[in-house]
C-alpha cells in the first residue's frame, strides 16, 4: 500500500498500473501546495529536458 500526492501528468503515466487512485475533490486549502507540487513538477521536467539536449 502506499500513499502519495500526484499530478495530472503522474497519473497519467501510471495509466492502468495504478490499481486504485481517489481524487480529492477541489479545495482552497490545498490550492497553494498543489500549485506548488506543479511548479516543482514543470521545473524537473525542464531539467531533464535540458540534460537530454
């Protein structure tokens, strides 16, 4: 079992291996930190990006 906070872009990586995914419905008091896990998650993307070319 594990338990884990992902993006949009994760989920639909894992496509059909992630037997079970609950969502969490939309809520101001996870706005900041979701932005946040974005922004880190663009900025990763962008270094490997560049690692690459």
């Amino acid at each position: 079992m594990a338990i884990a906070l992902l993006t949009e872009r994760d989920i639909e990586r894992y496509g059909n291996n992630l037997s079970r995914c609950y969502r969490i419905e939309t809520s101001a008091e996870f706005d900041n930190l979701l932005h946040m896990i974005d922004k880190a998650d663009a900025a990763l993307i962008a270094r490997s990006r560049d690692r690459t070319s």
